[in-house]
C-alpha cells in the first residue's frame, strides 16, 4: 500500500501593523528591560493563510534572521535582524492586554549586541511574567495593561539572570556581526 505525501502548504505573511506600534511602546515604557531591543531591527509578521494548530503551543515565536536573509535585506538597506511570528486568527482574537503580554515575552529574548541567537526558552524567560500575572496568563481576559496607569512593577534580578553573562562561545567579533 503506498505511502500518502503529505503536502505542506507554504505560510503566507503580512506585517501585523498592531504590533509594530506596540514593540515600540512597550521599548519605550520598559526600556531597562528592553535595552537590548530596536525596534527597527525586529518586525512582527501574521500568517494569513493558516490558524494555528491544536498541538503548537507557542502563541508567538521570536526568531533571528539567517546570514542569507540578513545579506539579502542588507541589500535592500533593511536592518532587520528579528522577526516574530504570530497567526492572525489568534491576533485577532487576543484582546489589547495579551498582545502586550505575548509580545513583551518574545522581545526578552533579544539577546545582548554582540550575542549569537536568542535568549533559550526556558523557565527564566517566564519569570518576570509568572512573577505578576501567573501561570494561567495565557488563558486570562484579564491581564493588566502594560501601556496604561503606572509601569508594571517587574523586579530587575529576574532581568539580569536572563541577561547575565552568558558562555564565551556566545560572542561574536564585529568582523562576524557584519555578514
């Protein structure tokens, strides 16, 4: 009996306009936390053609651009260096406050300038957000607004240990961040 191909469809994307706007305000209002984010270097993208699946767990998933695609957009004068991707039908979906927290947690793995990667996804990238909201957040309608009334009162240590040092073979020379 032959074997069925399973065929693949191919994402389609759109810049999620939204978040755009609200990288920027959270770097703004959060810019100790956020020290290592540019705004102009990261972009969020929607896939348009697909929902996500019942299995994928992550809301939103933060990536680096690979060297050809860097060259690629270096060519374009494009800074690029991240993109984020989310589906737009759970955009669309989330109300304003679970956006802000979905993003603010994808942008604390911007790693230090000269770092290869991202920041790991382990326990200590929840921290800060388990630390204020729990860890039901992603199911709660109502999570504190981010932009509105006093700055969330995140403690800094669980910010240094995301930050801190990290292994030496993490470094790059400025010869390699060129490419």
């Amino acid at each position: 009996m032959p074997k069925k191909s399973k065929v693949l469809e191919e994402k389609k994307y759109e810049v999620v306009n939204d978040a755009q706007i609200l990288v920027r305000k959270l770097k703004e209002r959060y810019a100790s936390q956020m020290s290592m984010v540019n705004p102009d270097e990261l972009v969020v993208l929607g896939v348009t053609n697909k929902t996500r699946g019942p299995t994928q767990k992550a809301l939103a998933t933060i990536h680096k651009l690979k060297p050809a695609e860097k060259k690629l957009l270096k060519l374009a004068k494009s800074p690029l260096k991240y993109y984020i991707e989310v589906y737009f039908s759970d955009w669309d979906e989330w109300g304003e406050q679970r956006r802000q927290w979905i993003l603010y947690h994808e942008l604390l793995h911007v790693p230090a300038p000269k770092s290869r990667g991202l920041i790991d996804h382990d326990c200590e990238d929840f921290a800060a957000i388990l630390d204020i909201v729990g860890v039901d957040w992603t199911l709660r309608d109502n999570l504190p607004d981010m932009l509105s009334g006093e700055p969330i009162p995140f403690k800094e240590t669980l910010f240094s240990r995301l930050h801190g040092p990290r292994d030496e073979e993490d470094e790059i020379g400025e010869e390699e961040d060129e490419e």
